[in-house]
C-alpha cells in the first residue's frame, strides 16, 4: 500500500515461480519476499518464453501454473476475509513447511505480521497457542513445526484446497 502496509497474497514454494509475468512479455516488478533459505534458478524471460513456444509439454505446463496462482490468489483473498487468525496463521507456517523441507526454519513474529496483515502482538498471542498445543516451538526467530498433523487440523480448509489443486495439475 501506499503506506507501507503489505499483506501476503500468494505463496511461491519451492514448485514455483516469482516474475511469471515475464513468460507473457509482461516487464514490470513484483515484490517479492525471500523467507526461507535456499537456492533458487534466474532465467532469460526471452529465452524461456520462446522455448515455451516450441514445446507443447512446457506450454501446458505453465498454464496450469498460471491456473494454481490465480487459484491460490483467490483463495488467499477469501481466507484473509472469512478465517480467523489462528487458522491462516497454521496455513502460512503449513506453506513454509513445506518450502523449507526442513521441520525448522527462520521465521519472526514481524514478518508473519507482516504476512497475515495484522499486527505483530496478535501474532505472538497466535503463535502462543500454538506453542502450547505443542504444534510449533518458537524461539528467537526460530520457527519448529512439531506437530505437522495438528498443525493441519487447525489450519483452515485453504491449505488443504491448494494442495488439491497442485496434485491434480501436477502430479498425474
């Protein structure tokens, strides 16, 4: 916002790709935050673009990945509206989950925040209860999901939708 405020509105693990847009001949930024460590490719746009046009597979490939952004756009805009913090709290740390590949990872109250746009004391109450459910154990900027099915169970029904979603377009 024009103030400084964000707020997420889609999630690229590690099955994504940030500046998608370029594949359209689309040259304009989209910020893009960077939360957990790893590696990543950087490609020509170009060059990619006109290989999607030779190859039929890479073609429909990226179509349904359109699709499953366009898709989690939407789901992300109704569960930021309709679900309670505590639920899209455990949808964020389920996504990050899963991009770290890892059980730990570095995560703060402020980014989270920042994330779920709301503020950052809200999200310590949150990640509280959670850390007494024995779903997570947080310290020092130190995310731990300890309880993954837990984790889901209380983690609204939007992380379970887009999950859906990518296996079918993906996993045939």
């Amino acid at each position: 916002m024009r103030d400084g405020r964000t707020v997420e509105v889609g999630a690229i693990g590690i099955e994504g790709i940030a500046g998608i847009q370029g594949l359209l001949g689309i040259d304009s930024a989209t910020e893009c935050i960077v939360q957990v460590p790893g590696a990543a490719l950087c490609g020509n746009p170009d060059a990619l673009r006109s290989e999607v046009g030779r190859n039929r597979n890479l073609a429909v490939l990226f179509q349904r990945y359109y699709h499953l952004i366009i898709s989690q756009i939407a789901q992300t805009a109704a569960c930021n509206r309709l679900h309670s913090l505590e639920q899209r709290c455990c949808r964020w740390l389920l996504i990050a989950h899963d991009s770290a590949r890892s059980d730990s990872f570095p995560l703060t109250h402020e980014f989270l925040s920042m994330m779920l746009g709301v503020q950052r004391a809200s999200v310590s109450i949150a990640a509280k209860t959670l850390q007494e459910a024995g779903l997570i154990r947080y310290f020092r900027g130190q995310m731990t999901i300890t309880d993954r099915t837990g984790l889901e169970a209380t983690a609204c029904e939007c992380f379970d939708t887009i999950r859906r979603l990518t296996d079918r377009l993906f996993r045939k």
